[in-house]
C-alpha cells in the first residue's frame, strides 16, 4: 500500500515537473518553491512514520519484530530517497536562479554596451556638428574681416576723392575770389578812366 502510494506520489512530481517545464518563468519559480515545499512535507511525513515504527514492539518478547525492523529500514530508505529528491530539487531550482541571474546580468550588461555605443555615437555626433559649426563660424569670421577691409578701402577712397573734392573746391573759391577781386579792379580801373576822361 505504502508503495503504490509512493508510486502515484512520484508519478504527480514528474507530471508536476512536466507542467512546470511548459509554464512561464514565474510559473516555474512558484511549480518549484511548490515541489520542494511537498517534498519537505512528504519527508516530514516519512519522519512521522519512522518515529512510529521505531515505537513498536510487536515481537513475542516485547522488542522489535523483524517485520518492523524492515519496515523502518523501508522508511530509512524512503526518508533517504526524499532527501535525494530534496537536494536535486534545491539544487535545480539554485542552477535555475543561477541562470535566470546570469542572463539578466549578460542581458544588462549588452544593454549597457548598447547604451554606451548610442551614448559615444550621439557624443561623436555631437563633436562633427560642433566641429562644422565652428568651421562655419571661422567662414564668417573671415567674410566679416573681408567685408570690414572693403568698407575700410571704399571709406579711403572716398576720404581720397574728398580730399580732391576739397582742394578743387577751395581752388575754385580762390578762383572766384580773385576773379571778383580782378573784376573790382577793373571796374575802379575802368571808372577813373571815364573820370579822367570825363
């Protein structure tokens, strides 16, 4: 009875580690935390069991019959085989959370190296366009220069054509000057001698 027990027990494990292989990884994590919990349950029980056997004493004389001697080794064995399942549990789900830490950290750290190349890629793109900034920036520095020695050489020109401007005005002012100076004269002139000829 107590093996058919087992057997149906060990059936349900493995139909249970079926499931829990097909469902998500939450799933999984709970079908695992499930199946060790059961199996410590189960061990619990076989516990209980033994220290009930060890109890008996079924024999003629008061001590133990060979009937429960083998009956707490069957036990013995069956603790120790709960044990085993217990440990490769423990052990599966440990790999498990293991692996499910190394694929996030190797996950995080591709992030990482893809956030630090769009980080480097955004900073280099960022440098060409301060680099074609400031070369646009030395273009209209020197168009400024080349436009301020235009307005520099036309001001001379004009301070040039000025200058002769001036001195031919002044000329002519004197010109007139004298001109009007001359024809005083020679109105005076002209009138002392209609005078003396008068």
């Amino acid at each position: 009875m107590k093996k058919k027990l087992l057997t149906l027990g060990l059936m349900c494990t493995m139909l249970m580690n079926v499931q829990a292989q097909d469902t998500p990884t939450p799933e999984k994590a709970k079908a695992q935390e499930d199946k060790i919990a059961r199996l410590m349950s189960e061990r619990e029980q076989l516990v209980l069991e033994y220290q009930y056997l060890n109890q008996q004493n079924n024999s003629f004389w008061g001590n133990k019959s060979k009937k429960d001697l083998l009956s707490i080794v069957d036990t013995l064995k069956e603790i120790i085989k709960k044990d085993s399942e217990l440990i490769a549990a423990v052990k599966e789900a440990s790999i498990k959370k293991i692996a499910a830490t190394t694929v996030e950290t190797q996950r995080t750290g591709k992030q990482t190296i893809a956030d630090e190349r769009q980080i480097n890629d955004r900073i280099e793109g960022l440098q060409s366009q301060i680099s074609s900034l400031q070369s646009q920036v030395k273009k209209r520095e020197r168009t400024i220069k080349d436009l301020e020695v235009q307005v520099n050489e036309a001001d001379e020109k004009r301070y040039g054509k000025d200058k002769v401007i001036t001195v031919l005005a002044i000329v002519a002012a004197i010109l007139l000057f004298y001109a009007i100076v001359l024809q005083v004269r020679l109105n005076k002139a002209k009138s002392k001698v209609r005078k003396k000829k008068a």
